[in-house]
C-alpha cells in the first residue's frame, strides 16, 4: 500500500483527496508551521555551515602564522633582529618572515590602550612575523636554535590559541545541527497535532466512507496527500522568504563572527531540499496518525 500511497500522493489529484471535505483552520496551520520552520531550517543551516567555514579558516590562519618576540637592549635589538630574519628565511619551511614596523606593533595594541598609544621610554621588544610554507617548519626545532643564538627570544607558534577557537566554532555548528534536528521534531508534532484534529472533525465522513464500503487505506490516502501538500507548499513559500533573507544580509566585517553567513557554491542547493524534506515529515507524520485514529475507530 505504501508505494501506490507515494505515488497517489505525488499525483495532482485523486479520487480520495476529493471525498475528505477541506478544513480551512487546519490548512492554514499547517501551511503556516510549515512555512515558519523551513525559514528557521534555511538559516539553521546557513549557519551551520558558516560556521563550518569560520573553524576551517581560524585553524589555517594560525597554523600558517607566527610570532617571533624578541626582546633586547636598544642598541643590539636592531642587529639581534636582522640575524633572526636571516636564520628565518633560510630555515626550510618558513615561507616568508618580516619585522613589524612601530606602527604595526602599536596598532596591536590599540585594543587595549586606544588608536594612539604612547610607546615612548617603554622596552618595547620587536615582533616579526612568519609564515610556514610546504611543507611547514618544525616549530620545536627552530625554537631551540632561536634559543640558543637570542637568549630571551621567544616564538609562538598560537596552537594554544587554536585548539580553543576551533572548537568555539565546532560548537556553534553543533548547537546550529541540533537546531535542526529540533525544528524538525516541533515540525512533525505539529502537523500530526494539525492531522488528527483533521480526523477527528471528520469522524463521521470516515463512518460514512466506511458503511460504503471504503477501505482504510483509501481514506488515509486523502488525508495523507492533503498535508503533504500543505506542508510541502508552506515549506517552499518559507525556503524561498529565507533565502531572500540570507541574500539580503550586509557584509560583515571580514574578521566579524559572522563572516560568510550565507551559501557558497554547491550550498545554495541545500535549501532546496528543505521543502522536499518537509513533505517526507508530513507524509510520514499523516501517515502514522491516519493509520492510528483508524485502527482505533474500528
């Protein structure tokens, strides 16, 4: 029964959709939940993978990137920092390295002490950054050679600044699954809330497509079209309301959390699903409460 009900229902109209009388406050619903939960999926899911991309990029921004700090008395800082340069680009895998200028180093600090700090008569040390190549450098390695010819050099390397913030950015797209995972729960409770207020209000329709000698599998087969569709109708109407949403957004500063919070090549195919799928939870979820009331009306 289950292939000629699929098949019944993908058709544009059947003798069974035109015996279950229509009700106006249950399509509304329906199509209304429907419509509500494919725009929160849409955006549940921008973000899931936006935050996909966000983990990706943090993890190769500080494997790539360096710091080499050295500190010194003024007058050997300068010489102390050619030599570092020259060990750095001579060392396999580093694929570039260069000296902060003042400006630089005080524009990483103005976080912290404003756009102009004062960095007069202060040891500042000198930072030089640099990036690895490919293969990348051993980091453990060139710390213990930078050691050993600049005591008080340090080099950091910011794997313990990645591990916390890649999984930050694990954990957003973790809750923006379960999102998901949720909305297609309350979904699928509310439609077979909305299918078995439907059966109850036309119990004596049922009675009297039973005496009629109408089988049970015909009867659902009506109710079963009739959501699906709604759902289906109301889940397109909100995909395509969400992906105007998503478009729609303003760009966002390029280190801003939530940068890239829309689809990117491929991805903007996935919503289209999210209607197809919403029609499978409606037909599933009419289906197992058809299947109930009716067993239960015998």
């Amino acid at each position: 029964m289950s292939v000629s009900l699929i098949t019944s229902v993908m058709r544009r109209d059947t003798q069974a959709a035109r015996v279950v009388p229509p009700s106006g406050v249950t399509a509304r619903l329906t199509v209304f939940v429907a419509a509500i939960m494919a725009y929160l999926a849409v955006f549940a899911l921008a973000l899931s993978l936006s935050a996909g991309r966000l983990a990706d990029r943090w993890s190769d921004e500080l494997a790539q990137t360096a710091t080499l700090r050295i500190t010194a008395p003024m007058e050997e800082r300068t010489a102390q920092t050619r030599a570092a340069l020259q060990i750095l680009r001579q060392t396999p895998g580093v694929a570039e390295a260069r000296a902060l200028t003042q400006d630089e180093q005080a524009a990483l600090l103005a976080p912290w002490f404003g756009p102009d700090p004062v960095l007069e008569g202060l040891p500042m040390p000198q930072l030089i950054e640099l990036r690895a190549g490919t293969p990348p450098y051993d980091p453990a390695g060139l710390r213990a050679r930078l050691a050993g010819e600049f005591p008080g050099a340090v080099l950091d390397d910011h794997s313990r600044w990645q591990a916390p913030l890649v999984r930050a950015a694990d954990g957003l797209r973790l809750m923006a699954l379960v999102s998901i995972a949720l909305i297609v729960a309350a979904m699928a409770a509310m439609i077979t809330l909305a299918a078995n207020a439907s059966l109850a209000s036309n119990a004596q329709v049922i009675d009297v497509l039973r005496l009629v000698g109408a089988r049970d599998g015909f009867i659902a087969q009506g109710f079963v079209r009739r959501f699906t569709w709604r759902g289906f109708t109301g889940a397109l109407i909100g995909t395509g309301l969400a992906v105007a949403s998503v478009v729609a957004l303003p760009d966002m500063a390029e280190d801003g959390l939530l940068t890239g919070l829309a689809f990117e090549g491929g991805g903007w195919l996935l919503p289209l699903l999210v209607p197809v799928v919403v029609a499978m939870i409606a037909f599933v979820a009419t289906l197992g409460a058809a299947q109930r009331r009716l067993r239960g009306a015998l």
